[in-house]
C-alpha cells in the first residue's frame, strides 16, 4: 500500500507543473533575506503609505459594465496605425552628442545611454503582456527596432515583476549577451529560472545601490504591489530607480501611486537631468498604485526639489489596453499638466531617440492622427504644452520640501 504524498513532495511536483513565465518563489538565502527587510513584514513587502491595488465587491461590479461597455473600449484603442519611428536602429549608431539619450521604445521600456553607458529599463519585446500566448493585453504597436539591434547593453533594470515589465522571452534572449541585472528584492529568483546567471544579478532593497562600469544604480521607493502567479504572495518588492553617471542623472518611476516619498529622493538623488515617469493605466477604481497625468506631473516637480527643471518624459502608456480611460488620454493630461506648471515635456514617437540636454525635443502631438478625438475636440493647452516643449530647462539645486491592474483583459496579478 502506498502512503500518502507528504505536503513537501507535493508543493514540489506542483511547482514543477507552473508556467515557466510563472518565474520562481524567493527560498533559502533570498527568502531570508526578504525576511530581515525593513520593509518585510507579517509575511508581505509593504507599501510606503498604505495602497488598495485592485478593485473588489461592488466596485469590480461596476468596473466591469465600464470595462465592457462597447463605446468606451472603441475609445482604448488607436483608430490607425501607431506611428512608429522608422530609423531607430540607424540613430543610434553615433553615441550622443551630450552624454544622454533616451529611447523609448514603448510602455515603460526606455533605453537610457548615459555618459558611455546602456541601460536598458523595463524591456517588453514580446507581444503579451502575460504568461499566455493566446490571450492577454496584446500590443498595439510594433516594437521600433529588434532588441539584439540596440546593440550592447550593459545593465538592464527591471521595477517589478508584472508581466507588462518583466517579460519571459525578453529576458530569455538578454540571458544569453554579458548583461548585468539590475533587480529588486525577490525578483532573482525569477531570473534565475529563466537561465540568468546568479553572479550578474544586482538584487536591491529599497535605498541600496549598485555600481556597474561607473554607474550608480540606486533602488529607490514606489507605491504598488507584485505578483506573476495565480497566488500573490507579495514577496517581491518593487521599486523605481535612480540612475547616476559622471555627469548625468536620470529617474524612472516604474508603476507607482502617488506618494510623498518623491520628495525624499530627489533630495537625496536628484535633481535628475530627465525623468520617466508613469502616466497611464490609472482608474478611480486603482488610485493608489498608478498616477494620473496631473500626479505624475506633481511627482516630476518634487524629484526636482519642487521646480520645473529637467524634462519629463511620460511613459506607460500607448502600447498596451490596461485601463478604462481613452488611449490618447494619458499623453493629452500630461502636455495639459505642464502646460499649468510651466515643466517640459518629451514626446516622442515610439522608439524616436533624444538627448534631455541638447535644446531640442519632440514635442508634436503625433496620437491626435490615430486617436479618436475627445468629446469638444482637442484642447488649446495641450497645443501650448506641445509647442513650449523645445526649451530646455537646466537642472536646479533641490530646496527645501514642504498593469498592473487586475483587469479582466489581463493575466492573473497584473
């Protein structure tokens, strides 16, 4: 007679049987040193201030006759052909002229060149964001240039491990180059699954840095959540990041809510010669983890110590369906919001290159050809913002301070 599995046997078959995109749970080592994390506690990472991250009871109710409801999803998507940028490949074969540029190449995948250095932040290559290839937000642009084109890479970071940031086949393919990994806490195990080796991965806690070829990279607080399974454990953190060369410094938001921790890192990191900053994927129904256009503004401003210096660039928004809002709304709400603080903005086509420092940036409105056009039309301050974008506002000394989402489009943990 055969005696019963005992539970150990059983969770190992069971892990055995997961979704290679699933990644991996922290364990040994990794786990315990989640666990020693100040920001581990009663077995979950916590929030900065506290986050609701997906809509529930009655509220998913009426999420779902938004989400569904035949006008508002006509109004989510491009009504042509995004305009991608046709000579990314060609533009940066020269390094810049300036020491810094950046690409985006769409969502929150940004190539950052910073005083001789590659960093590649967030790369989604793949055409899901889930662990799916039959179902899940499918892009609605062609990625601008084959990722082994951009050439050498020397460090990619990832925020978080939700599938719209941490994508398995991209991952797969930077396995096999020299790459180092610049990771939060938890967030190894994934890769490590994935065939990338343990000696190149930078795992980080909130407020600790890595230095690689020169460059420092701090990983640095954000209001969101985690999780890739059917079961969110919330043990891996997830985090923005500052970037620090020699001459130059840059901030990426990865997904967050809105929080007054941005006031804490650009005082102590910035202020930043660009930022990135998430502006789409929001609802009323999520407020905590992603930012409006205005809150996304309002954390620009505070990384730069509460003017408007550096320039902004929006991202997380025109590649993937991710929320109720209009797809064109994010970028309008964001040349609308600097308009009202007097900051730059970038706006560039996906994978249109530029340098924040150089006087010169994308700055037309190029979604209004595609985009279905908003009840009244379009409005003059988003023409204002646009036009103002050109000038260049140099870095100021800080001063004093005063998805992701769970949607019935999404794979499960978004």
């Amino acid at each position: 007679m055969t005696g019963a599995a005992s539970p150990h046997s059983l969770r190992a078959r069971m892990r055995s049987l997961r979704p290679p995109a699933f990644g991996a749970d922290p364990a040994g080592e990794r786990m315990a040193r989640i666990r020693r994390s100040p920001n581990f506690a009663d077995g979950v990472f916590r929030n900065p201030e506290g986050a609701r991250t997906r809509p529930s009871g009655g509220s998913m109710v009426e999420f779902a006759k938004i989400y569904f409801q035949k006008e508002a999803r006509a109004r989510r998507s491009p009504l042509g052909e995004v305009p991608v940028h046709p000579t990314t490949v060609a533009d940066l074969a020269a390094p810049p002229a300036s020491g810094l540029r950046l690409t985006w190449t769409g969502h929150s995948s940004v190539l950052a060149e910073i005083d001789g250095r590659r960093v590649l932040f967030d790369p989604v290559w793949g055409e899901r964001c889930s662990p799916f290839t039959f179902v899940g937000p499918k892009r609605l642009h062609p990625v601008p240039a084959p990722l082994a084109a951009l050439g050498t890479v020397d460090v990619v970071v990832i925020s978080h491990d939700h599938y719209d940031h941490l994508d398995l086949p991209t991952i797969r393919a930077l396995a096999g180059t020299d790459t180092v990994f610049a990771v939060p806490l938890g967030v190894g195990a994934h890769l490590e699954r994935w065939g990338v080796a343990p000696d190149r991965l930078r795992e980080l806690d909130w407020n600790e840095s890595a230095d690689v070829h020169g460059i420092r990279l701090t990983a640095t607080p954000a209001r969101h959540f985690c999780g890739r399974g059917l079961r969110n454990q919330q043990h891996t953190l997830w985090a923005s990041w500052a970037v620090a060369g020699p001459e130059h410094r840059i901030y990426h938001s990865g997904d967050t809510g809105y929080f007054t921790g941005f006031q804490d890192i650009g005082a102590e990191h910035g202020p930043f010669d660009a930022t990135m900053i998430q502006i789409g994927a929001y609802s009323e129904y999520w407020p905590d983890i992603h930012m409006t256009p205005a809150e996304g503004m309002r954390a620009h401003l505070d990384l730069q110590g509460g003017t408007p210096s550096g320039v902004m660039l929006p991202i997380h928004w025109g590649t993937f369906n991710l929320a109720p809002h209009p797809w064109a709304e994010p970028a309008e709400g964001t040349v609308t919001a600097a308009a009202g603080a007097g900051a730059t903005v970038a706006l560039p086509r996906p994978g249109e290159p530029f340098e924040p420092t150089s006087g010169f940036l994308p700055s037309a409105p190029w979604w209004r050809a595609v985009a279905p056009a908003p009840a009244g039309g379009w409005t003059a301050s988003s023409d204002a913002a646009g036009a103002t974008a050109h000038a260049v506002t140099a870095p100021q000394a800080p001063s004093p301070r005063d998805e992701d989402t769970g949607t019935p489009e999404a794979a499960p943990s978004r």
